[in-house]
C-alpha cells in the first residue's frame, strides 16, 4: 500500500548489488580458470595456446567487469537522485 516507493528503492538496491556480485563471480572464475591453465602450461598438461587463449579471456572479462560496475554505479547514483 502506503509504501510502494520505499519498496521500489530498497528492490532497486537489492538488483544492483545482485548485479554486482554476479559480475564479481564471472571475474573470480575467469581469474580461477585462467590461473588453472597456467599451472598446467608449467605442468605441461594445458597448451600454451590455451593457456594464452583463458588469460585472455580473463583480461577481457575484468575489462568489461570494470565497464558494467561503471555503468552500473553512474545508473544507481541516478536512482539514488531521483526523487520519491
């Protein structure tokens, strides 16, 4: 009833810092994979080309982590601004 609006702010707050931890996850385990191949260049048990290709792909995926978390924190500032 009466408060819709705070609802709506604290579910806006909930989505972000959901967004936000599953951004943190997608990292950590590009981080792990990537950290796996390494061992296992050393080890000879991955390629080196595979090695190359999960570091990559890790270095991309913190790229766009620190993008969206931009986006992100620029959107929630917005909302947080808005009136209720």
């Amino acid at each position: 009833g009466g408060n819709a609006a705070s609802g709506t702010g604290a579910g806006a707050t909930a989505s972000f810092g959901d967004a936000l931890g599953r951004l943190i996850d997608g990292v950590e385990q590009s981080t792990a994979t990537a950290n796996t191949a390494i061992g296992g260049m050393m080890n000879k048990t991955v390629d080196v080309h595979e090695a190359m290709i999960a570091l990559q792909r890790e270095e991309l995926s913190l790229q766009l982590t620190v993008q969206v978390r931009n986006k992100l924190m620029s959107a929630y500032q917005e909302i947080m601004r808005m009136p209720i």
